[in-house]
C-alpha cells in the first residue's frame, strides 16, 4: 500500500508539474533569457551586423555567426579580412550565452570580452578597437542611440562589446521537440528518437554534453580514448594555460541546433552528424556504433533544433562625410 | 475675373488633389509596389539571404546589396570570390525595379536576369547556374517551398532568379520627405531644401535625374560637357553594343537614398555627396557651383531618403547530408 502510494504520487508529480521530469534528465530545457537590457539588445543587434566594425567595411559579426543559418557560416573555417583562411571552426552564437567561456579554448571569459576579439584580429575582421570607436563614433545616429542606452555620452569599445553580448544573450533557441519532451509532451518525439536518446545517455555522452546546452560547460581531451587525428594545428586550452594537460582540452561544443551547425568539431573535419557520431564514439568512448545504433542517436541530436531569433533586420544609420572609409584592398 | 478664377481654381487643386502638384514636377513620388507574388516574395527574400548560392557558401546577393545600409556594400567597388574587386561599384537594390534596365551598362533587361549574373561571375559569387540549383534543390525545406510557390515540382535557374526578382520589386522606399512635400505637405523640406531643389531643376539636373527613381531611366556620357577623369576601365554600354557613341554612356543612377548609397559614380571615386554634386555640376554641366549652392543641393538630395525596407530576416533551411558543400579556400 505504502508502494503504491508512492507510484500514484510520482504519477501525478510527471503529470502536473513536468519540470520535475526534466530535473532527473541530465538535459535541461532552455528557458527564456531573464534581466535583459532591450535598449542594449536593439544597439548590440545594429552593432552585430554592421560590417563598418571591419576594416574592409565588408565583414560583421553575423558573416561567420550568420543568424540566417544556424548562428554560424556552416563552414570548415572561416573567411577572414582579405578571404583569410581561419584556423578554426567558428562556434554558433545560438545559445553561446550557456557557456562557461568563449572560443573553444576558453580564452575569453564571456560573450562581451569575445565580441572584441574578432574585430581587432587581422585574420576576421582585421580592424583595431580604436578603428572601430572612431567609425561608430563618428555616426550622429549611432551617438545619439549609444547616449540614450547607456546614460553617458560617449563611444568606447566596452560599450560596443557590452552592447553586442546584451543582444547575444537573447540568441537562445527554445521549444525544441527535445524540450516539449523534458517539459512533458510525451509524444513531442518519436520512439527512435527516444531510443537515441536513451543510447546516448547510456553510452556515456551525457559526461560532457549534459546541462541546458548540451555541451559548453566543460573542457575535455579531443581523444579521450583514441586519438584524434588531424592537420589541425589547434592545441586548445594549452593555448591559454601553458600546461601540458591542456594539450588538445577543448570546450566541449553545444549539441543545441547540431542539425544547423555542420560541419563538426573544433576543425570542421566531420561534414555530416553521422560522421561526427561514429568519430565521437570512436575517440572519446571506445565505442564503436551499429549503423542503427548512429541512426537512432543522429535521430534525437535532430530534436535539439529549437526556434531560432526571429527579428526583424536591423537598419543602420549611415555614415557621413567625416566617418573613416572602409580599407579592403590594401 | 477670369484670371481670379482660375487662380482659385489653382488653389483648391493644390489642395485637395496633391498629385496634381506632383504631376508638375519633372520627380515623382514612390507608390508601393502592385501586383506582387507574397509567396515568390518570402522565398526570394531566403534567396536573397543564402550564401549557398556562391561556391564558397560565404557571399550572398545581401553581401554586396546590404539592406541593414542602403542597399549596397558603400564599397569603391565590391569585394568577390577570392575577395576579388570588382570592376566597378555596386548599384543599390533598393528601387532598382525602377531602372530600364539592369548593372551600369544596362545588360541585363530587368531584375531576374541580373539576379542570374553574379551567382555566376567567377569575380562575384562565383558559382554556376547548375551549382546553384543542385545546391537548392538538395534542401528538403526549399524543394517544398519552390513546389507551393511555383505549383510544379523541381527547383531551376529560372524560378530561383524570378523569385529573387519579386522580392526585388518590393525594396521601394517611399515616404521620404521629398515625397511627402511633393504630395502635399508643405513644410516637409526646409527652405534650403526647396532652394537646393530649385537649383537641381534650373541646372539642368532633371534632364537626366528624374521620374520616380531620380534617375535610372536612360544612359548619358559620364563626362557630357567636360571629360570625366577616371583610372576604372568600364566603358559603360559600349561594351554591351559595341558602338562606338556608347563610350562611357552609363546608366543614370537613380538618386533616391544618395544619403546611403556612397561612395558615389561608377568608379566610386566620389567619397562625399559634396564631392559628387561639383563633379556632375563640372563634366556634365559645365557649371562651377558655389559653396553655398552645393550645399543647398546636398540638403536638397538628402531629403529623397524613403522608409527602409522592413522584413523579418530571413530564416534559412539547413542543408543535408547530400547537398553539395562549400569550397571557399580551392
């Protein structure tokens, strides 16, 4: 009687309050970002895709995390100033906000400190911080919105930096088939899709892509088990720290929107998520997939595509007589 | 008593029937497009986002034709595959339906054709028409949007550029203030405005620069009374008829937005509105304008600033496994 109690008890709570349910999944749902300064948001979004932060005037922010897309340019890697081949594959934006730091070695503790790295870095946007204050700066109608959002007069680059990460906290995609899921609509996904799931949690992926992002809250050894081959020259997290362990440490990416973010993996190698499943098997686990096995689990990782920001296209002012002019060809 | 008659006559007409007023002048005011195809129109716009219809999946018709600025990169000359520059400057996209023809030497007859040009200029998108379509028509979403908007299977070179051209036809930018005051509102431009306009008309301006896009509407000689001085090779539509009275004849660009559509010219040499004002006033006029009557046209131009184009930005299928990839580096 006491058991049964209990079963009733457990029942109802899945019932009435699904959150319940989510908080036993090592995956939580993502809920709508909370204290968002809208006044920031609107500016960051007009700074986001202004191409005048480069110094050709031709690449912005959202050219490598195109928000048409999947928050990134679905490249290998990027193209940077003068078609600058990148070194890396550019991480989504969507839902960068849950990471614990930025770029995937950590290097920058949050999306405001990130937002000024690509600007000033010869190979993306090729331009300098003080290059960029001097061209908004220069802009009455950007002064005016810079004024009136942040209370001071006055351009500066932690105003444009903060700017810009105050509109990337609002880049989450939420109500995917995964989170109606966890949040309790039973048949929000299909049997073979739960089977992947369940395969996923079982064979020990959840270890590093667990939390609201599935991922971004961790560093680990690209080659935990077996290595990792590639001419990728990126030592990840040993960049930053110096420290032998660190070699090959990258931030494990988010699995959020996978099925937009292709290619995969910190080089792009894995052009397909069932390429990147077998190799994840392989070199971080030791496990070597059935060909439904990688199905079933490609299945779920395609429930984690949830709604992406939808606004409407930011129109900015436009420069005048005295705004330093774009350089692309020199 | 005649006279008075019809002077009140006059009167009421300005009054009451403000295109009346309009009709008088040798510029005329911006209507929303008719006619248009909504649907033809939502699929465009994704087209007009996706930089899958270049071979490095990097450079969509946005990239050049910015609709966050003025419809163009406000580049000298635009930045290509490879970052190629290209041989002459981007003309804007917005009222561009406007224009008897199409690119500066008018060999494209209208927007669909031109829409198949750069997707397959090796120095701008640099992609094929075939390419292209494989590329779309691998995308489950597109290959059912093309089917509802077109009412037949299958994704080709002719739907892809007609449904890039209907969204084309609605980047209109009515209700800039010139348009208002010349439907009516008589305080809508300044005084120096007016006086700006006045000069625009009695120099002779409107002989080329003129009808509802400011230009747009026939080809002149860059350099009609003086030689125009330039290092660009373009010679204009010579190179489409191979006439030798078609040297460096050009088309008029319209004037509408001239506020965001710099640099200025089919070289873009002209960085400033000022700037470009002596020059036109030096080789296609003859006349030396003062300071103050340069000034007064400026203020006067940049009263034909429209409404923007205002659209939620486009939200782009993923491609799949079998979709062609990207080659931005080979």
């Amino acid at each position: 009687m006491k058991k049964r109690s209990i079963f009733l008890l457990s029942s109802i709570a899945l019932t009435l309050t699904p959150l319940v349910l989510a908080s036993n999944e090592p995956i939580q749902p993502i809920k709508a970002p909370k204290g968002i300064n809208t006044a920031q948001v609107e500016l960051g979004k007009k700074l986001f895709f202004d191409p005048r932060l480069s110094k050709s005037g031709f690449i912005s922010c959202n050219s490598c995390h195109n928000l048409s897309m999947g928050g990134t340019d679905n490249l290998k890697s990027s193209i940077g100033h003068h078609w600058n081949q990148g070194p890396i594959n550019s991480p989504t934006v969507l839902n960068a906000t849950f990471n614990l730091a930025q770029f995937w070695d950590g290097r920058a503790k949050d999306l405001k400190e990130q937002a000024g790295g690509p600007i000033a870095n010869p190979g993306e946007m090729g331009s300098t911080h003080e290059l960029a204050v001097e061209i908004i700066k220069s802009i009455p109608a950007y002064q005016q919105e810079f004024k009136k959002t942040f209370g001071s007069d006055g351009v500066d680059i932690d105003k444009i930096t903060q700017a810009i990460a105050e509109f990337e906290k609002t880049l989450v995609t939420p109500n995917s088939r995964f989170d109606q899921w966890l949040t309790g609509k039973k048949d929000a996904i299909s049997d073979q899709e739960k089977a992947g799931y369940q395969l996923f949690k079982s064979s020990g992926c959840t270890a590093c892509h667990n939390g609201v992002a599935v991922g971004g809250n961790s560093y680990q050894k690209m080659g935990a088990v077996n290595p990792y081959k590639t001419d990728n020259k990126a030592e990840g997290r040993f960049t930053v720290t110096k420290k032998d362990a660190d070699k090959l440490m990258f931030k494990v990416p988010t699995l959020r929107n996978i099925e937009l973010t292709y290619p995969y993996f910190h080089d792009g190698n894995a052009a397909t998520l069932t390429e990147a499943v077998n190799t994840m098997g392989d070199v971080q686990l030791g496990k070597k997939f059935s060909k439904d096995e990688t199905a079933s689990i490609v299945a779920f990782l395609k429930t984690l595509t949830g709604d992406r920001p939808s606004f409407t296209m930011p129109i900015l002012p436009p420069s005048v007589d005295s705004t330093p002019k774009p350089v692309p060809f020199k």
